[in-house]
C-alpha cells in the first residue's frame, strides 16, 4: 500500500467516526504532559466514546468531504478530537470537569448532531443531566 492510500485509508476512517458520532469535540492539549493526556483517555474510555490525537490534515480532508467546512478554522494547533456515539453529556462532563483542573487542556468546538456548539454552550452540555437521569425522571412523573 502506497502513502497516499494509506493516508486515503486514514481520512475515510477518520469520515466514518465523524458520521458514526452524535458528539464531536476539537480540543487543544498542548501543554499537557503524556501522563496528563493518559490520564484524560483513561476517563473517556466509555462505551461509545474515542479520544484520538489525529494530524490536522487528515482532519481538514474528512471535514471536507463531509461538508463542515466551518469547522476548519479551529483546527491550527495540536488537535485531540473526541467522538461520542451516544450520550453527548457524560463525555462533555468529563472534558469539562478534567479542563477545570488542567488549564492546558482547551475545548476549542464541538459538533452535535451536525450543528456546531461553541466552546461556552459545551459548558451548558456539560451541566444537563445524563440520558438515563432525564428518561427516569419523565418515567417517574407518567
């Protein structure tokens, strides 16, 4: 396999994550340590949820070929991008709740169903309560 069908390869892999996720998140981890970045994969590691380090062009292509192109602008930088299958609060939690504690660590954007969230309404994502709360609590009240 030649470079450029791996690189191919990468970016439709990179397409299929993108289409798959209900959630998207671009962040930016430079300064954060390899230890620090562990430690932040270690609390994604959830069902649905995939915290990667992706190179910025293979992520411009897929963004492209999707037609998100307004999504570009915020790649400049070192790029962590989260997918969530799910359940778009608890993985917003958890970047929420570890960016508090390490400054380094910037949510740059995010994608929800195909609509793009800035960085302060990620925030207000993160305050909501999870999927299974919201469903129990309309079941409690029927």
């Amino acid at each position: 396999m030649s470079k450029i069908e791996e690189k191919k390869q990468i970016v439709q892999n990179i397409e299929q994550k993108m289409q798959k996720s209900t959630f998207i998140v671009l962040t930016d981890y430079r300064g954060l340590n390899v230890a620090e970045i562990t430690e932040l994969r270690e609390k994604l590691r959830l069902p649905g949820i995939e915290f990667k380090v992706l190179k910025n062009t293979m992520v411009e292509f897929a963004l492209k070929n999707l037609g998100w192109d307004d999504l570009i602008e915020y790649l400049p930088g070192p790029n962590a991008v989260l997918f969530s299958e799910d359940d778009p609060v608890q993985p917003a939690k958890i970047l929420q709740e570890f960016a508090r504690k390490h400054k380094k660590l910037n949510i740059k954007v995010g994608l929800l169903e195909g609509k793009i969230v800035p960085q302060d309404k990620i925030k207000v994502i993160a305050e909501l309560p999870s999927r299974e709360i919201l469903i129990a609590t309309v079941l409690g009240t029927m």
